[in-house]
C-alpha cells in the first residue's frame, strides 16, 4: 500500500504522502471473512457494519481518490519544517447517502497533519454506499494514511509512496483478493488458540513488478504473520508504478485478515 512533486500545494524539494491502499483494507477483508459484522446499536436503522457484501467505494474508485488526495493534501509549514513521518489512524462512517460522518482521529502524528487529514476527508464528495443483503447500510471505514517528508535528491532506489499511475496486481484488486482466499492457509495453531485478527504487511514494488523487502508491521502470531508473508511472496509480478513516465519503486501496505468461520 504523495510526493510533493505533484502536489499543487507543496514544495518541490520533498516526498510526501502515502494512502495505503485503502480498498485493499476493507475488500480483502470481505473476502477473507464473509459474515456480516456490525457495531451494536439499539436501532436496527442506525446499525453500523463492518463487512458488508458490497463495501463503500469512492465514486470513480481508487485511483480517483488516490487522485483526489493529492489534489486536496496541504502540508502544514510545521510538517514540512521538522520532517514528519508516521502513520495518521483515521476512522469515519459511510452513510447511506454516502456521505461521510464521525470523521476521527485514532492515533496521529500532530504537526498539523491529522487535522489536515480530516479536512480532506470532510471536503470529499459521496460515496458509492455499502450494501449488505439487497439493503443500503451505514458502514465503518479505518484508513491508514502515512506521512512521509524528507529532504530528498531523486534516484533510482528511492522508493515512493503515491505515484501518477500506481502499481497494480495482474488483472486488478478483484483478481488480488481472489488470489489471497485461494493461497491462504489458516495455521492450525492459530485455529487451536482461536487466534483470529488482522496482519498488516509491508512490501515494495520493484521497477520490474517483483515484491521485496516483505516485513510484518504489526502481527498477530500463531504461524499467522509467516502465513502471511507467504501468501504475499506467492504472488506474481505486478504492473509496476509510474511516475513521470518511468517506472518506480513503490512501498505498499496491506492488511490480512484471519478470521474463523463461527
């Protein structure tokens, strides 16, 4: 799963921002665990899902929001001055005329960049709804957003984040996360504990669309974070990242999900 570059609003000698593949987190998730999961709430009307059959989507998609990031991310002075880096935990609803509401800040970094963050996400337009069941739903939606600003000359090894046209897996998302249900194994020590949660994987695109430098950010044990390096260095070459009409290096996060049939 920004570079100032092509941000309107930045400086030119800095990389800036990543938005670590944000349908990733939740489609694969769906894939990977298809019951139904909601947050408790006395009126059925008001009810919030977590995984839904059809997940909320930016209109346009990926891409386009990954488009609309760019467009609309200013990097605060203070940001920009100190360096920052780290990952802004975002957290908001997906109405049902998908709009957006209780837009939060989980765990940020300051400097100006979670208010940012959430600035950008008032000012989106609507979203395709969820849909579970033939029926529109409100639906939760987490979205990891990393930050990234350093003084930087371009070479050949720099690895980015945001990019023009980014890296995409042989024959798109839907065929990736057809890919991971397929290749997934769940450890059956995992199964024994009833160990079930999310393994957040970080990797690197190569400039040919080979994947390295594979490492577990944050885990949930059992034999389920080698499982999941291992579905990850199953997977084929990737259509590499463009920027500038060269390819390029590409960081990328993402999020699998284990979770035990009830």
């Amino acid at each position: 799963m920004l570079h100032n570059q092509i941000l309107k609003n930045a400086r030119p000698p800095f990389k800036s921002l990543v938005l670590p593949i944000l349908a990733i987190v939740l489609f694969s998730t769906n894939i990977l665990n298809t019951q139904a999961q909601t947050e408790q709430s006395d009126n059925l009307e008001d009810q919030v899902y977590v995984i839904v059959d059809q997940m909320p989507e930016f209109p346009g998609g990926v891409q386009q929001m990954y488009d609309y990031m760019i467009e609309l991310f200013v990097f605060p002075d203070d940001a920009i001055s100190n360096g920052v880096k780290g990952t802004i935990h975002l957290d908001f609803i997906v109405e049902k005329d998908g709009s957006l509401s209780d837009i939060k800040v989980l765990r940020g970094i300051g400097q100006g960049c979670d208010e940012e963050a959430v600035r950008v996400l008032e000012t989106m337009p609507a979203w395709t709804p969820g849909m579970h069941e033939g029926q529109v739903v409100r639906v939760a939606y987490k979205m990891p957003l990393f930050i990234e600003i350093e003084a930087s000359e371009n070479s050949n090894d720099e690895v980015y984040t945001i990019v023009e046209q980014m890296p995409e897996f042989p024959g798109g998302p839907n065929a990736m996360f057809e890919h991971i249900a397929s290749q997934i194994k769940y450890p059956q020590k995992a199964r024994d504990n009833r160990i079930q949660g999310r393994v957040f994987v970080h990797f690197v695109i190569e400039t040919d669309g080979s994947i390295s430098n594979i490492t577990v950010l944050k885990g949930i044990g059992h034999g389920c974070d080698e499982e999941a390096i291992r579905v990850v260095e199953s997977m084929p070459r990737w259509k590499p990242g463009i920027q500038r009409d060269k390819p390029v290096r590409v960081s990328f996060n993402l999020p699998i999900r284990f979770s035990l049939d009830i």
